[in-house]
C-alpha cells in the first residue's frame, strides 16, 4: 500500500523543526496581526453589543421567562450591525488564515517565509477561500442544529430530560465535525497549489486524498497534544510557537501525501 511509504511522525517534525529555525520571528508576527485584525474588532463590537445584557441570562439556571426576556431585549438594529460586523471580520479571518498557510507553504518548499503572503491571498481569487470558509460553517450549524433545538426546548418546557436528550446529540455532532474536519483539511493548500482550482472541485480533491488516510492525520494531530496542554497553560501564548510547528509538519505531511494520491495537483 502506497500510504506505508510515508514517512514517521518524527521526520516530519524534525523537518518542520529544522526549516522553523531562523523564520519563527516572521510567523509568530504574521499570526499575532491576523489575531489582532481579527479579534480587536469583535471585541469592540461584542462589548458594546453585550453590555448591560448578562443580568438577563438567568434562563442559564433554567428560567424559561429570563429566556424570553433576553430576547426581547435584543435591539434589532444593533444585532444586524453586530452580524454585519461578524460576517465581514468572517471573510477577512478566511482570507488572512489562508495567507498565513501559504506563507507556512512557502517556507516548507523553500525554507523561507515572506510575510507579504499573508495578504497576496487578497489578489488572487480570495472568494473562493471565503466559500470554503460558509460551507464548513454551514455543516457545523447543521450538525448542530438538532441538539440546540432540543436543549431550546427543554429549557423554555423546564423539562430536564429533554435538555439530557441534546448532550449525545451534540457529542454524535462533534464526532462528524472531526470527521469531516480530516476530510477536508487539505481543501485551502489544495486551492493554493491550484490557483485555478473552485472550491468544490479543492473540497473534492481533500477527499479523494484523503480516504484511507484519516486515521493517519488524527494520529499526527494527537502527537500535539501535550503541546496542547502547555497552549492552555500558558493561557494561549505558547500557540504563537505552537501553531506554526503543527502547521509546517501536517503541511510536509501534506506534500508527500499529494505526490502519491494527486500527482497532477499544481498550477
């Protein structure tokens, strides 16, 4: 089977090791800009949005009226203003997450990172990374639709069981997700090796790649873990270190992958 010819999990982390060297400094700075256009806005907009509103969570404690009075506390305009600010910080996190993986993508191929990347994405067909981006939204709110609608209705009937019933709802939700976030994982790299790729056709070729490999891919993903623990620990800056480690090592994972299950994937 050709999959028994990739490498260990270690080759690929000593390689992403050696080629993160002398680049961690331009990477840790392209993932700190994507996080502050990213998250200043929506921090504004959640404070001015949210404040004056928490008195009004007593449905948390199971009171069916504290849950209708949220909601008709709820200004419209502001809510269509907060949404409109959400979907465009959406769009501009699709597109920069991108440009962060290409510039992970150039330092994989080349061993040098070019932090204009990051924000070339933007002149190359970016929409078609913001499509991506809906339709995995789409199929986490559909996985998750049917577990809210029971815990929603548990709380507003006050009736225990029908809360309990949304608890292995959203966990068989959680088990498709993950399945369908290893699928799928290679959707954006694809777009980027095939600049005249569409979104549908990338997402196809994920899995097509994928299928036999996903175990493999969750495997590698869990060799993280412990890196995982230390992010939590240090309440989210180690992921500066982190984050651009796993990304190197699933992206040369990725490029041995694609030689043997794409070979005609490129420009």
């Amino acid at each position: 089977m050709e999959g028994d010819k990739m490498k260990k999990r270690a080759e690929y982390k000593k390689k992403a090791k050696a080629v993160l060297g002398g680049n961690y400094g331009i990477l840790i700075l392209a993932f700190f800009l994507l996080s502050v256009i990213v998250n200043i806005p929506m921090t504004v907009m959640q404070f001015f949005m949210t404040r004056g509103f928490f008195h009004h969570f007593s449905f948390l404690s199971r009171n069916p009226e504290g849950f209708r009075s949220f909601f008709r506390k709820i200004s419209v305009p502001n809510s269509l203003i907060w949404i409109l600010v959400y979907i465009v910080v959406l769009i501009i996190t699709a597109i920069l997450s991108a440009g962060l993986i290409k510039m992970e993508m150039r330092l994989c191929d080349s061993g040098r990172a070019d932090l204009g990347d990051l924000f070339r994405v933007f002149i190359k067909r970016p929409f078609r990374f913001v499509l991506y981006g809906l339709l995995w939204m789409g199929f986490v709110l559909i996985l998750m639709i049917p577990g809210s609608i029971l815990l929603i209705v548990g709380i507003l009937s006050d009736i225990p069981f029908v809360m309990a019933l949304s608890a292995p709802l959203f966990l068989l939700a959680c088990l498709f997700v993950l399945i369908l976030r290893l699928v799928y994982a290679f959707t954006v790299p694809i777009l980027l090796d095939s600049p005249n790729a569409g979104t549908i056709e990338a997402m196809r070729q994920s899995r097509k790649m994928m299928h036999g490999y996903k175990w493999k891919l969750f495997v590698l993903h869990l060799s993280f873990i412990g890196m995982d623990f230390l992010i939590l620990l240090s309440w989210g800056i180690a992921s500066l270190w982190v984050y651009p480690y796993r990304m190197c090592t699933c992206l040369y994972w990725y490029r041995d992958l694609s030689a043997k299950t794409l070979p005609n994937t490129g420009e």
